[in-house]
C-alpha cells in the first residue's frame, strides 16, 4: 500500500498554452478540479498555493499514445517536471492516462 504524508495531493494536466490543476481534499480520498491556469505562469501560481496549502506530493499526468510510444507533449512535461523537482523534493507519481494499471514511480529525489 502506498502511503501519504499530511496534506493535499496536487496533481497537474500539463498543456503548452493551458495547465490544469487538481488537489485531494486533505485524507487524499477525492480530487477535484482547482484551476485551469496559463501555462507561462503556473509557477507563480505554484508558489503562492503552496504558502496557502500544505502539499503532500505532486501528481504529473504523462501521456503516451495508444502504441504506447511517448505524446509529443512529453519534452515540454520533463521539463515542467525538472523545474517542479528543482523547487521542491518531495515525492512525485508518475501517471499514464491510457494505463488501467496502478502508477509507477517516476522518480524519488
């Protein structure tokens, strides 16, 4: 079983233009949608949220195509993902949206 620290998930929808966000309600039983925020500025809106709100971990989407081959989108999200690790060492899930199977770990700085 996969265990959580105190606080909110916040997970991410990475899109070039837009970039969705989502958080658990504190016993990281339910999420909802939080924001729909440009991209340019997600990490402005990062870092205010995250004075507000206790954050337990951070949840990337990561897409691949039916073949399984990784979206075209993936450079910009490594990217997003390299900046978010360099901001903060917490722990991070790694999510395929075409994947019925649990996620995997990504990576754990």
């Amino acid at each position: 079983m996969w265990h959580m620290k105190q606080g909110v998930i916040m997970a991410f929808d990475y899109g070039s233009r837009r970039t969705g966000v989502a958080v658990t309600d504190p016993m990281q039983t339910i999420a909802s949608p939080l924001d729909t925020c440009l991209t340019p500025q997600i990490y402005a809106y990062l870092d205010t949220y995250t004075t507000q709100e206790k954050i337990a971990a951070f949840v990337v989407g990561y897409p691949t195509q039916k073949d399984g081959t990784p979206s075209p989108i993936n450079t910009e999200i490594n990217h997003f993902i390299d900046q978010l690790k360099k901001k903060d060492t917490q722990r991070w899930r790694f999510t395929n949206t075409m994947n019925d199977t649990p996620p995997k770990w990504l990576f754990k700085p």
